[in-house]
C-alpha cells in the first residue's frame, strides 16, 4: 500500500470522527452539554463510577449511555437504567428538547419528578420504574403529546391520579403499579385511544369507574394501575 494511499485513510478516519464526534470547544455552548452536567451532578452516588467520562475534557457525544442524531448533534436518548445511581432530576431536563428516550429505570432516584419534564416535547419513551420518587404525579405530563409509553412501576407517589393524562393520544403503555395513590381512578382512564398494554393479574382496591370496568372486561387492554390505591 503507496504512503498516498495510508495518508488518504487516516484523513479519512478524521473526518468521519469530526463527523461523529465533534471537537471539544464547540461542546461547552451547547445548553445540551450543560443539562447532562446538571444530570450528572444530581447523582449523589455511583458506586461503579458510570459517569466518571462524563466531563468536560471529552465532547458529550462520545459519552456512554447517550444516544445523538449524527445529524443535527442533539441528544435522543438517555439510558441509565441498572446503574446503581442514587440521586433526583434536576430541573435542567427541560434543556433536552430533542429527547426521544429517557430511562433511568431500577436505580434509587429520589425526590419529585420535577414538572419540567414535561417541556421534553419529543418524548416518546419515560421509564422511571423501580425508583423511590415521590410526591405527586405532574399532571402537566399530559403536554407530552408524543408519548407512547410512560412506566412509573414501583415508586413512593402519592395524592391523586391525575385525569389529564388521559389526553395523551398516542399512550399505548401506562403502568402506575407500585405507588400509593389516593382517592379514585379517573373515569376518563377509560377512554385512552390508543392504548395496548396489559397485564394480569392486577388488582385494584379503588373504585375503578364503569367504562374502566368495562375496559378490564373487554378484550381491550387496560391500565396497570397497581393494588396500592386507598
């Protein structure tokens, strides 16, 4: 192979890296790289040190657990589920606009899932399963109009099911099993247009609403609501 030819390669290699991965400084402008700071440094603990390459002397891109468009360079994806982390949301989230997934699942998240969720505008996918939120469900998580799933399972929440969730058109999975609302289902917990997910063998101790009745007896799919409620 001519020396033409191995220099043409490596230029290659760079340029699909500058492609793929811009450089350095242009990462500290971005508010996407500062949210991720801001997630980072709301994990109080991180036992495996998971995060420890998410810092400022790599671009954000190349940080594991992170999914971008190699496109536009927005963040589509966080996946930190089983990591072990202990920590909360921080209110920066809402900075990720182009968010598509979000898991933070079977970690020992804490503290309120703040509001400012909802402003995740793309957001198709919300798991924040086997957690230890708590505090009420936002009920401005309805503004997530892209949403298909939204997995709550097993977390310390609180007060009551909020009925504006009911207003997302494209939910086809809700599980709110595991917490402890209060007071009534919703009756318009019956009436999601899209929804798919079943699972057996649920039992709900509340006063679950005719048309959530006849859901549950239906060939439909209904709602794990959970068997927490009072």
């Amino acid at each position: 192979m001519s020396v033409l030819h191995l220099l043409f390669l490596l230029l290659s290699l760079i340029t699909i890296s500058f492609l793929h991965c811009p450089i350095t400084v242009t990462s500290h402008s971005v508010p996407e790289y500062h949210a991720l700071l801001a997630l980072k440094s709301s994990i109080t603990s991180d036992p495996s040190s998971s995060l420890q390459p998410w810092s400022s002397s790599t671009h954000h891109c190349s940080w594991p657990f992170i999914t971008f468009d190699p496109t536009t360079l927005s963040i589509t994806a966080i996946d930190l589920t089983n990591l072990n982390l202990t920590g909360s949301i921080p209110l920066s989230i809402r900075h990720l606009p182009n968010l598509v997934n979000l898991s933070l699942a079977v970690n020992s998240f804490s503290n309120n899932i703040p509001p400012d969720v909802a402003h995740l505008s793309n957001l198709r996918y919300l798991n924040l399963s086997n957690n230890v939120f708590n505090g009420s469900l936002p009920s401005n998580l309805s503004l997530l109009q892209n949403l298909q799933i939204l997995d709550l399972y097993n977390n310390n929440l609180i007060e009551a099911l909020p009925a504006d969730l009911a207003g997302i058109p494209v939910l086809r999975h809700l599980h709110l099993g595991g917490s402890f609302f209060s007071g009534s289902i919703p009756s318009e917990y019956g009436q999601f247009p899209a929804l798919e997910y079943r699972t057996p063998g649920v039992t709900i101790t509340s006063t679950v609403p005719s048309v959530l009745s006849h859901s549950l007896m239906s060939d439909r799919s209904f709602i794990a609501i959970g068997c927490h409620i009072s």
